[in-house]
C-alpha cells in the first residue's frame, strides 16, 4: 500500500492494521493522518502504559509488541491509534495498529 493508501484507510471508519518498513514511518503516517490526535509517551513493556487525557478523543502511541496469544495480530512493536471524534467502534470510529519491525530484525 501506498503512503496515502494507508493514511485514507487509518481515516476512514472501522478497525485498520498495516505494517511500515520502519517505527519513523509508522509515525509519520499517523501524524499525518489524525493531526488532530494527542501523541502519548510511548509505552514501555512491563509498566502500566500511559492513558489518554481525559476527554481525549484521538491518540495514539507507540507500543511494544505486546499482542494476546490467539489475537491473530503480530507480535511486532507498532503505533497504536483511535480516533473516537466521528463517534466509537462500529459507529464510525477509526482505531487500529500501524505495526513496524523490531529494531532487532
């Protein structure tokens, strides 16, 4: 997918993953697609991960890969993102994750 491919699917309604070639990617992919959004301090594996403002109805932050056993989802760090503004999940909401390889990789 295209840089704008991916930046229509994170605005548009319902639940969107994809992976990017890098964690700069990821970012700038979500910076630009919900400028709107309030960037939380990374989340560090081990430590509660740091909540959203109250009242906050887009963010995002990046995470270390932390997906539930039988999730389908990759156990890869990514940017995880919401975007509550247009209402919640299934009622027109955007959330998803923008996953990215490991630095180790």
């Amino acid at each position: 997918m295209t840089d704008e491919e991916i930046i229509k699917c994170l605005q548009g309604p319902g639940k969107f993953d994809t992976k990017v070639q890098s964690e700069a990617d990821a970012l700038r992919i979500v910076r630009l697609a919900l400028p709107h959004a309030v960037e939380l301090p990374p989340a560090i594996a081990g430590k509660s991960y740091p909540a959203p403002p109250a009242g906050a109805k887009a963010w995002f932050q990046v995470h270390p890969p932390d997906a539930a056993s039988g999730s389908g989802l990759p156990n890869l760090p990514h940017v995880k993102y919401v975007d509550w503004t247009r209402g919640k999940r299934k009622k027109g909401g955007s959330w998803g994750h923008v996953f990215f390889p490991s630095e180790e990789e």
